[in-house]
C-alpha cells in the first residue's frame, strides 16, 4: 500500500527580532541550526513579510512625515492619523473604497489591499515613537535575494515566499497570501488535466504560493507569536517557478474593477 501523502509546517524555532540591514538569510540559516533542522532543496521557507520589510530599512517614522492637503482631507473622512495616509498615497496608484476606519486601495506593486499594506502593529515599542512599516520595495526581488543568499550559506535552494495578510470582498476576517515569491509555482495551471472521470479541467488555475501563505499564517499568528518564518517540508512541485506578480489578474481579465 502506498503511504498517504503528508504536507509539514514547521515553525523557525527562536527567531530573534529583525533590525534595518540584518542579514535576513543568515539569521534563518542560523536559527534553523539551532532547532536542527536541516534545509533541503526540495523545501519552502515562507517569510512574514514584516521581517523582511525590516531588514529592507522600510520603517518609517511618522515624526518625518508631513501630510499633503489630500491627505489631510481623507484622513477626515477614514479618521486615520494624517500621517499614516500621506504614506498609503504615496504608496499607491488609486483609491479603491474610503470609509470610516477603512482605506483600500491599489498598492504600486498592484496589490488590492488595506492601508496598502502599511502597518503599525509589532514595528516599534510606542513608547519611543510613532512607526509605520512598508512593504517591501520589490517583494518578487526580496524572495530571489533571500534565496540566493541561502544558497551560498547553505548549499540549498529552497522555494521562497513572502506572505502578507490580506482582507478580502464579500469575507470576513484575513488570511495569509503570497505578495514574494521565488523558485516556487505561485500558480498551478490545472487547464487541459482529466478529473475523476475523464472531464477534461477548463479553467482552474490554482493560487499555488496563496494557499502555501494562508496555511503557515496558521503558525506565524498575527499579535505576539514571534514566529515569522514557517518550514514547508514534502510539497513536491514540477511546476515551473513564477513571481507572485503572477497571481495579480490582469486588468482585463478582472470584471469588478
């Protein structure tokens, strides 16, 4: 009899806090050997994208921001810290909905999301200061450098993916998604495959690097876990490698914009 498959999530044991300029792949490397695990090539590291928005020096302090006339309107309407939404407009292309408490929009990267993914929670003790951390500047590019760097501390290349929580239409609640990713399928074309029956698939095309961010959110948490890099070990995956730009619909393709 065959064994049943089996899917792994380990959670990086004793990852110590991330500053501007830490060698992110290092500090895995180093606390991967510390909780004995040893890296394969076959295996994913999926990354909070906080700790790698910290090492990228993408902390901002609000103290330094001054707010436009935009921005000091807007913040009226969200009831937002004016400062905060001076940073969301410079790190977005549109306005997608405002309300109370509420700012979406279309992220540069081309990501739909909250506040364009600029966060306040776990950045900074509030006592020295108010902080604001942005994503990544390129978190397709942060993945590949990520990978690389392991590669030549460890001699493997694991897949790579840089998870983000993410609201969406019509739910309730986040979930983790994939906004980085490198030597990994983000996708999984499924078109033209035979089903149960010999049903040929017509359009489904799985959100490969979502559902891989979603489940090891599950360990990571979102308040004082401090478990921001999962070990995903036994996804065996032919695919070829895609960015994470991949999974962004195409404007044409997208019947709600």
């Amino acid at each position: 009899m065959s064994s049943a498959p089996e899917l792994r999530f380990i959670s990086v044991p004793d990852f110590p806090q991330v500053g501007s300029g830490d060698d992110l792949a290092a500090l895995t490397a180093a606390a991967l050997a510390g909780g004995a695990l040893q890296l394969r090539s076959d295996d994913v590291l999926v990354f909070a994208q906080k700790v790698v928005s910290k090492a990228e020096g993408r902390r901002i302090d609000l103290a330094q921001i001054t707010p436009s006339a935009r921005a000091l309107e807007l913040a009226q309407t969200v009831e937002k810290d004016p400062r905060l939404v001076e940073l969301i407009l410079r790190e977005s292309r549109r306005i997608v909905r405002s309300a109370r408490d509420v700012l979406i929009v279309e992220h540069r990267l081309g990501l739909i999301m909250a506040n364009a993914g600029i966060d306040q929670s776990n950045v900074a003790d509030p006592d020295n200061g108010d902080f604001a951390l942005l994503l990544p500047e390129d978190p397709d590019a942060s993945a590949t450098r990520l990978r690389d760097r392991l590669r030549a501390l460890t001699g493997c290349e694991p897949g790579i993916v840089i998870s983000d929580s993410f609201g969406r239409p019509w739910r309730i609640g986040t979930v983790g998604v994939a906004i980085g990713c490198a030597g990994f399928p983000a996708t999984l074309d499924l078109r033209g495959q035979a089903d149960l029956f010999g049903r040929p698939l017509r359009v489904t095309v799985v959100g490969h690097a979502d559902e891989i961010a979603s489940a090891a959110s599950l360990l990571m948490g979102q308040a004082n876990e401090a478990r921001p890099v999962i070990l995903v070990r036994g996804l065996a995956s032919r695919a070829p490698a895609q960015p994470a730009a991949a999974l962004i619909r195409p404007p044409q393709q997208d019947l709600f914009r």
